[in-house]
C-alpha cells in the first residue's frame, strides 16, 4: 500500500463521521421547517444543541487533510464548487448561532430558530450537490479548473443529488430522533421517516444510475474487478434501506433499529462511491497518486492525525455517555 493510499483512511475517517453525526444534526434542523408545535421544535432543539459543535468539528478535518494532503484536488475543486462552497459554510455559521441563540429565549424564537432550520436545510443541499459535482467530473487544464461557475451543475445532477443528501439526513434525523425522543414525537418522527425512506432510495437509485452520463465519469475496462464492491454496497444500501423502513413503519421496540439502519445505509453508500472512484479523487483524471503531496509531508500529516484523532474520538464518545438517555422538551418551552 502506498503511503498516499493510507493517508486516504484519514480522510475517509473524517468524512464518514461527519456525515454520520453532524448528518442527523442537519436532518433534525430540516425537520423544525415542518413542525409546527413549538413544544416539539424546542424538544428537537435539545437533542442537538448538546453535540453540534463536536459533530461539525470532523468538517474542519476534512478540510484540513484534503488542503494538506492533496492540495492538488483543492486546488482544482475549490474555484469549481465556490458557488456551492461559500453557501454552505454560511450556513452552518448561521444555524451554530441560531443554535446559541434560542438558548437565550423561552420557548421557540421565530428568527433564529427559522435560522437554524433553513440553515439545516441550505448546508445539507450544498454537501449533496458538492458530492454530484464532484462524482461527476470535473474539467481540468495544467492542475488548474478549467470549466465555469455552474459547470458543477452538470445539467442538474448537483440538484438530484443535493435532494439526496437532504433525504438522507432527513432519514437520519428522524432514526435520531425515534431513538432520543417518546410520545408525539417519536411517533411524528417515525411518520415522517416512512417517507423520507422513499425519497432517498429513488434519489440514490437515480443518482446511481445517472453518474456516468452527468459528465466525465467513464467505467474503464479493469470496472469489472469492482463488481464485488458494487453488489456488496448496494446489498448493504437496499437492507438498510428496507430496515429502516420496516423499523419505522412498525414502531419496533427496539429503538436503536432505525439509527443501525441508516447506518447501513451510509455504509452501502459508501461502498458504491468508492467503488465508482477510488483512486480518482476528481474525476476523470486527478488521483490520490498524482494530487498526493510530497511523502515526507504525508509522513508529518499522518503522525499529527494519529495522536489527535483518538483525542478527537475520546472526548466525542465521552460526551454521547453523559448526554445517554431520552431528551425531554425544555420546562421553558412553551407552544408557539
């Protein structure tokens, strides 16, 4: 294995814990556009504004070993995906401020908690399109992007698959939910996590089968070998998929069934882009190998991310033992 290659289980790491924690963060910020009770706005508040800043810290490491590490994908990914980028990051910086802010208010406040969902909402879209136009290709001349501010569209398949992403963490919020929650909102929670389960496998079967016509992204002759890696997501991804669903339509007792489902969801998910790319970070040309920095800079990266991530690790675990248990709604919160 190259050196290159196992830095990219840094990368990999950082990504699928982002997507998993501070993805059911946005997903409940999502839900809050949809529910009117402000009892149930605030309760869904609770359940976040505890772990938040923790879950979005795995962002700030993905940026951090993606600039440091291949700062050739940087280089040609940023000036394509600004448009999208810049949002995002707005985003996230109003709905961790709104999240400060309805701390200071009794009950739901109408500004900053229409905030933190729309916020939710914006963040969640931009990561999924972010992901579209980057599976899909994008152009490049010398290591430098060669395309225009909405090449990353690719005629709309950054929008199928920002829809994707929103009814993923939408599903992931919801299973959240059901797990932290009782009475009317976990019921409500599992309602809408029936319909969420089906947005999402028509958005991710869509996306799927869409990828190679959006743009640069071609199976090349040795795309047979992958094909274990294929079966074995999509296997994963539909039982997830069905768990989740059957979970939520039963209202099982055990309520840890939809979270474990969307985790096999996320892995399926995983398992079928990595098949598609790997080793192409930017299709349909720039590899881990060619966008790698010099070895002794990986060397130096992967020493730094080996003594801090456990770190990372130690303090988030320990803050999901103390915050175990069921979220009950605020004493302060009152109906809107």
């Amino acid at each position: 294995m190259r050196l290159s290659d196992a830095y990219m289980i840094f990368v990999f790491l950082a990504f699928a814990m982002y997507i998993v924690l501070d993805g059911y963060d946005l997903g409940i910020g999502v839900l809050t556009l949809f529910e009117r009770d402000g009892l149930r706005r605030r309760e869904m508040h609770e359940v976040v504004s505890w772990v938040w800043d923790g879950n979005e810290s795995w962002i700030v490491l993905i940026a951090l070993t993606l600039w440091a590490g291949v700062p050739l994908v940087t280089g040609v990914a940023l000036p394509a995906l600004y448009l999208v980028l810049i949002p995002m990051l707005w985003s996230l910086i109003a709905r961790g401020v709104s999240l400060e802010l309805i701390d200071q208010h009794e009950g739901w406040h109408p500004v900053w908690g229409r905030l933190f969902g729309v916020g939710s909402l914006v963040a969640a879209f931009c990561q999924g399109a972010v992901f579209g136009g980057l599976v899909a290709g994008l152009p490049e001349r010398g290591g430098t992007f060669a395309g225009g501010p909405f090449t990353f569209l690719h005629h709309g398949y950054a929008v199928l698959t920002g829809l994707t992403a929103v009814a993923l963490y939408v599903v992931a919020g919801c299973a959240w939910l059901y797990l932290k929650t009782d009475g009317d909102l976990q019921l409500r929670a599992a309602r809408i996590g029936r319909v969420a389960v089906v947005a999402l496998a028509v958005g991710t079967a869509a996306s799927w089968l869409l990828a190679t016509s959006a743009g640069s992204v071609v199976l090349h002759p040795g795309a047979g070998s992958r094909l274990p890696v294929w079966i074995a997501g999509a296997l994963v991804l539909a039982a997830g998929l069905g768990l989740a669903l059957r979970s939520f339509a039963a209202q099982v007792r055990n309520e840890w069934l939809p979270a474990l489902a969307t985790l096999a969801v996320y892995a399926g998910g995983l398992l079928l882009a990595g098949g598609l790319l790997y080793p192409t970070l930017v299709p349909p040309r720039i590899t881990v190998h060619a966008a790698a920095s010099p070895h002794s800079s990986l060397l130096f990266l992967m020493i730094g991310l080996g003594l801090f991530v456990p770190i990372i690790l130690t303090y988030q675990t320990y803050g999901y033992i103390v915050f175990r248990g069921k979220v009950g709604a605020s004493e302060e919160a009152t109906p809107s």
